[in-house]
C-alpha cells in the first residue's frame, strides 16, 4: 500500500492495494467496473469492554437520532413531527455540554437519523432518512442550502450471519408502563412516543420497523420504502457517512457528489460516525444491535479496536467523538433520550 504523510491524506483517499487513489481535483482514474472496495471486516478483531458510563443529560425534544460534537456544543437531531404535524420537518438542537440548551432550528428532513456540522459551524447536513435524501441546511436559520441523494439508499437487509439483536432493556427501565405500546388510560401522542426510533417498548432493537409492513401483518417485504442514510461527519471538507441499507461507510466529495471511497459495516444497524481530529485517518462506527462501537481504518476497513456495551446501557443511535470520549444519544422518545459519554 502507498505511504502517505499527513498533508497528503487530507487531498487523498488511497484503495486497497493494487487499487486507484483519488488526489486533489484528479479524475476518477480507476479501471472501468466495480470499484476496489476492502472485503467485510473479518471475526477475530480486537474487542474490550466499555469503562464506566456516564448519563450527562437528557436530549433536548421528544427523540435524539443524530449527533455531532462541536467547539460550539452537542449538536443533536429529533424526529419528532417530521412524520405528524410538520411533514418534512425536524428539529435541531445545540446544546452546551452542561446540557443547556443554546440553538433550536427547524429544517427540513423526514425521520432524520443523522446530523454532521461543517468544520466553521456554518453549515449542518442531515441525514434525512425516509425521504432518502442529504440536506445542506444554514446552521444559524435551518434554511435549505441544497439537497442530494443518498447512495446505497433502500431497504436494510439482515445475513445469516448477523448477531441476534439486543433487548431494548434501559428503554423499558426508564419508559412509562405500557400495555401494546400504549400507556395506560394514554392517548395516541404517548403511544407515538413509545415506538420512537423504529422499536417497541417491548421488543429489539432491529432497525427494520418504522415503514415497512406488507398486506400481511408483521410482513418486513414490500411496501416498505426503504430508508437512507444514518451517522455523517465531516472532515476536510469530506462527508463520511453510514447507511445501512447497503451497509456501507461512504466517502463523499460534496461538491461533485461523488463517492470516492467505501468499506463495508460490521453489523446490519450501523448509525453513527465519529472522527475526532481533521487529520484522524481511522473513524469510530458505532452499531446499534450490537451495542458496539468500532475504530475503523479508513483506508482499509479493518477493524483496529472496539467498545462493548454491558447489557442494559442505552443504545448508540447518534454518535459523535470528541477529546478522548465517545459520545452518543438513545433515541428512546417520550422526551427521555439520554446524551451519554464513555472514555475511549
């Protein structure tokens, strides 16, 4: 593989070995057909269990799906009313790591399950998941700036391979009773909020429930309408992201839109990507069926270290890294989405 200093990995993003490299404004200069992509994390990677949890404060509105750590504060995403009262629209939130609440916007996007912030926090791009597109918006006016697709977007499929998901155990210690979802004696609003983030009150974490549903009940095929993208961090003027459907990481060009470089996830339900410094040449994936966090190689994929979960903590929905801790949020709805930190 070609050594690169670090100046150079900021204009560049080498393939695996044998592969193209994309420098600067060069063209695209790979081989006609598929694209060199590095082969699915191998069994066997390193793993340790997380240190000691720390619950900083709850989310700011009804659910938090996306996160990015700033200079400015915790950027955090909600879903809430982009599917009821308000089609199409969301709210942001930035809040001071003390959890007071700074910012509130109101931009566009459908079922948002991922927020990343421009390196001078002017801009947020989110990851509008049921509308399968990215949303450029003013970081100041929540104002559309410009729209794209999401590649890989459609419906997230499962391998035989995959581990069995968790229980939704810290989301049904902290929610109120419920009878099918519903409180008791509660209306529809209390219902809605019990199966924020795509889960039952009661059942697993499988990432596969909001949307889909055939003639049948409990069917997962057709009319589902497929989902886009979940985590997105920004880094020297690049979007990476995670989209599960095609269970991928991306590397964007914004300003052409085009992929210039991808590895594939370790589990089906990746959501968010953290990237600590502008020069970081390994990225932190975080899973939300395995209650995981994962530091990948950048270039190549491979799993470097990661992080479990005990049973019991909060899901990583959003996920964000910034000086030395990891960072995430369990989009648990009803207003009680937990901001979490663990020391990596």
């Amino acid at each position: 593989m070609t050594t690169m200093r670090r100046r150079e990995w900021l204009h560049a993003a080498a393939a695996t070995a044998g592969g193209a490299m994309l420098v600067g404004a060069r063209p695209w200069t790979a081989d006609a057909g598929q694209a060199k992509t590095p082969a699915a994390p191998k069994p066997g990677y390193r793993t340790r269990p997380a240190g000691s949890i720390e619950i900083l404060f709850k989310a700011p509105g009804q659910s938090a799906n996306g996160m990015q750590c700033t200079d400015e504060g915790i950027w955090t995403i909600d879903v809430a009313g982009s599917r009821t009262s308000t089609p199409g629209r969301c709210k942001v939130y930035l809040s001071s790591y003390e959890g007071k609440l700074l910012r509130e916007l109101a931009p566009e996007g459908t079922g948002p399950s991922g927020i990343g912030v421009s390196a001078d926090n002017a801009s947020i791009w989110i990851g509008s998941t049921y509308s399968r597109e990215i949303i450029r918006a003013d970081a100041k006016t929540g104002e559309t700036i410009e729209k794209h697709f999401t590649p890989g977007a459609g419906v997230i499929y499962r391998m035989t391979t995959d581990v069995p998901p968790r229980p939704d155990t810290y989301g049904r210690s902290v929610r109120p009773p419920a009878t099918n979802g519903r409180e008791q004696g509660a209306g529809p609003a209390v219902a809605a909020a019990a199966t924020q983030g795509g889960r039952s009150a009661t059942g697993p974490a499988d990432g596969l429930g909001v949307g889909r549903g055939g003639a049948v009940a409990g069917n997962p095929g057709p009319p589902a309408p497929g989902t886009g993208a979940h985590g997105i961090q920004t880094q020297a003027g690049k979007l990476w992201m995670a989209v599960p459907p095609a269970r991928m990481i991306y590397r964007i060009d914004p300003k052409t839109w085009m992929v210039e470089y991808m590895f594939p996830t370790v589990g089906y339900r990746p959501h968010g990507v953290g990237i600590e410094t502008p020069d970081a040449r390994h990225l932190w994936e975080s899973d939300t069926n395995m209650g995981a966090f994962f530091k990948r190689d950048m270039v190549t994929g491979e799993v470097l270290d990661s992080m479990q979960l005990p049973e019991g903590s909060p899901f990583p929905h959003g996920m964000s890294v910034w000086k030395g801790y990891i960072y995430w949020t369990d989009d648990i709805g009803g207003g009680l989405a937990p901001v979490c930190r663990v020391k990596i």
